[in-house]
C-alpha cells in the first residue's frame, strides 16, 4: 500500500529478459533532476517537454549508451515529471541503471503504481484506469477496442450523467428535509418515478451487455468431454496444431484438465482436455474424472466426443442424457468417423452431430464453424459501451436495486429522508464504478493486478 506521492519511482516497462531493447520508466517531482545528475548528455531540466535525447547513464563509468525522453508536468501520463530511457535490453544493463537510481534515492514501483498516479492526480476515472490494465491483457481485436472505448471515457461520461441528474433530484429531497415542518415538496415524485425508469433502462442494458463484455474479455471456456480413448486429446492436439496433449491408446492417460486458448474469428476459446468419463478404482484417475465434472458444470460450451468406432446408438443416449442434464450449450461431435459402422451412421445422421476424424483432422473446419455457431459475438466498433469488469457489473446491479427500492417507496408514500437514503445508495455504488468514491483497501486491490511497469 502506498504511503506518498511525493516520492520518484522506477520500473522496468518491458518485458523481463534478453531483448534488443529495454524501457525504464521514472516518476515524480525529481524525476528529471535525479536524472540529470546520472546522465552525460544535455541538461534535462532545461529541455522541452516530450524530447528524446542522446547520452550515456552513468556517474564514473558509462553503463550504456541511451535515449532519453522528457515528460513534464502535467503532460505526462502520470501528469508528474517523468522520464523513459530507452537502454539496450540486457539484465545485466537493465539491473545496473536501476541500481545506479536507487542509490540518488528513488525507489522501486509497486504494482500498477504509474497508473495509480495517473488515477490519484486526476489524469482518468478509475473506470479508465482498470481499461488500461485490460488493454494490454488484450488478447483479441474485440477485446482491444472494448478496453480502446473505455479507456477513452465512453462509459465514464454516462455514469457520470447518470450522478448528475441523480445528485440533483436528492438536493431537492434533500432540501424538503430542511423544511420539514413547512410540508413543501420541491421534487416533483411523478418526474423523480420518470427519471429513475429512465436510469433503471440504461443500467439493464449496460448489465445485459456483460454477458457478451465477458465473454470478449476473459474468453469462452470450452471443455472437451466424452468416455476414455474417445480422441478428447488428439482434438485438443488438431485444434492448436501441436501437441499440447499427451495421446495414447491407454484409457486414463489424460488424469487432469489441460488448457490452452486459441482465437476463432476474433473469438478467444479456452479449450480444456478432461479426464474421461468413467468409474475407475485408479485413485489419481478419479480425481481426473471428478475435475472434468467440475470443469464441466463451469464451461460455457461443451464439445462432447463420441467414439463412433465403439460406441453403440444406447450408450451414445444414455450419454447424450447425461450431458444434456447440466442444462450447458454443447456439440455433438461424433469422432473416428472413418472407423465408423455405416449401419451406426445411419442411423445417427439426423441427430445433429459433427462428424469428424481428430487423427486426420477431417472437418475441423466444420467443427470450428459449429463452435462459432453457438457464440453470437457482435464485432465491437468504436464508441460502443460494453461492460467487461465483474466490479462495474456487480455495482451496476446494486445501484439498480437501490432505485427499485426508491420506486417502490414511491408507490408506498414513504418519507422523504427514506427516499433520499436509498438515492444516496445509488450514488454510493455509481461513484464507486468511476473511483468518486474509494477505499485504500479498494484501490490496493485493484492496482494490485496491474504489471510493475504500468
């Protein structure tokens, strides 16, 4: 936790390791004078800001040769002095010039700190802040420019309109409270009921929009199910191409869930190798078995495998019921349909399934276009406000039940300052979306998942 912002702080903002070039990043009032003192070159108080510059770092001998660049306050992204040296990417250099600043006094950035610098002087919402932790975590174009449009305030700026026009009808209730021997009424309880209905609209659609905000953030999970040797691995194996999975003819290799994620048309997909599904006496391989029933229940799409060239149409039923009674999305996907019966294929034809071979990678193609047919995801374009934070979820929610509870004191006549309590709840949970109203405890949390260098 955080005890100053008067301090200057360093981190490394590129990945740890060998690489042609490394980013350092310094915040705080002394930033650049601390600089200057290691740094043989021009003299960094006196230049403009955002100017790059050439130098070496180092007080007696050179560590590397560098690139510096001047941020001043506030035109930085912390709006305090800052500096980025751009060094060459060794551990030994990198560790070195960070060493070289701690010795002037600075110290080592936490987690996210930059950003929370950003946040605590006034650069961005915390709304904002959390979408620039999602921006780099970015794994698809969806998911980018759902983080790009929040980041850039879209969502922000209609919280915010919301507050207002909250805040304004609980002065007036608030004022009738002051005067409440007199019996005057200067919130009008007809345009109050007209404003929350219209509030109450727009929250729904924000909370609907998680549903599909999640899915572009987080990916979809996807489970690869069925009974032992039914091809669950070698699938997972031809939808990576590589061999993530060990595969063999031995029932119960697999014995834990095995993940990897791959982008289907913009979609992330979370596949996940299971255990097969059977009774066993193997204790380890009954854990397995109980581990894919767990993963299971959480998917939000199962493809279920079925070893056509063993499985009879009985056991495909009684297997099918068993899926189907977890109520989840699932795929039919009929396996080794090369070693398959002609009389089973007939009689199986209709019943919607994929029929593929996972060793030959036959109809993958159609696999995959299944799979997408079960995720209706909309292409995010700019200035669209999709909700992809479980916090800003949840405090949605409860604002929403808040302003249920002031309609409902409504139609029950309730006195003004029971009113006024449940719009004050409102607020509460609105202003904590967009960081009007904080904690320690609630910023450390959330700074906390940020990377040292952001």
């Amino acid at each position: 936790m955080l005890t100053t912002v008067n301090d200057t702080i360093i981190a490394l903002t590129t990945p740890q390791g060998v690489s042609a070039l490394a980013v350092i990043r310094l915040s705080g009032v002394d930033a650049i004078k601390i600089t200057d003192k290691v740094f043989v070159g021009k003299k960094l108080e006196t230049q403009p800001t955002h100017t790059v510059h050439f130098g070496t770092i180092g007080i007696d001998n050179p560590i590397d040769e560098v690139l510096v660049t001047v941020f001043k306050e506030p035109n930085s992204f912390t709006k305090e002095n800052s500096i980025e040296i751009s060094c060459h990417g060794s551990p030994v250099i990198v560790r070195e010039i960070i060493k070289l600043f701690l010795q002037q006094g600075v110290r080592l950035a936490e987690p996210g700190e930059f950003t929370r610098r950003a946040f605590l002087n006034g650069r961005f919402d915390l709304a904002q802040a959390e979408a620039v932790a999602d921006l780099i975590h970015a794994e698809t174009d969806n998911a980018r420019q759902a983080a790009l449009n929040q980041m850039r305030g879209g969502f922000s700026k209609e919280i915010k309109h919301l507050r207002e026009e909250l805040i304004h009808f609980a002065s007036l209730i608030e004022l009738e409270l002051d005067f409440g021997e007199e019996d005057v009424e200067f919130a009008g309880r007809s345009d109050l009921r007209n404003l929350i209905l219209k509030i109450q609209s727009y929250l729904a659609r924000l909370i609907s929009s998680f549903e599909q905000g999640n899915v572009i953030k987080n990916g979809i999970p996807t489970v690869i199910a069925g009974k032992p040797n039914a091809g669950k691995s070698t699938l997972l194996n031809a939808l990576l191409n590589e061999e993530r999975a060990i595969v063999s003819d031995i029932p119960g290799t697999t014995r834990d869930v095995i993940e990897d994620e791959m982008i289907l048309d913009g979609v992330a997909f979370r596949f996940m190798d299971t255990a097969g599904l059977r009774d066993t006496s193997d204790t380890i391989e009954a854990i397995g078995v109980s581990r894919t029933r767990e993963s299971m229940k959480k998917a939000a799409l199962i493809l279920y495998l079925f070893d056509l060239a063993s499985t009879t149409q009985t056991e495909i039923e009684a297997e099918e019921a068993e899926v189907k009674a977890l109520g989840i999305p699932y795929i039919k996907v009929g396996n080794k349909v090369d070693a398959a019966s002609p009389a089973l294929l007939d009689k199986i034809e209709n019943q919607d399934f994929v029929f593929i071979s996972a060793a030959s990678k036959k109809n993958l193609d159609i696999l995959k276009e299944a799979i997408l047919n079960q995720v209706k995801i909309s292409t995010v374009k700019q200035g669209d406000v999709l909700v992809t934070n479980l916090r800003h979820f949840q405090k949605l929610t409860e604002t929403h039940d808040a302003l249920t509870r002031v309609l409902n004191g409504l139609d029950t006549g309730i006195t003004g300052d029971f009113l006024a309590m449940d719009i004050r709840q409102s607020l509460h949970h609105l202003g904590e979306i967009t960081g009007q109203i904080t904690s320690e405890d609630l910023l450390a949390n959330i700074f906390s998942k940020f990377c040292i260098g952001k």
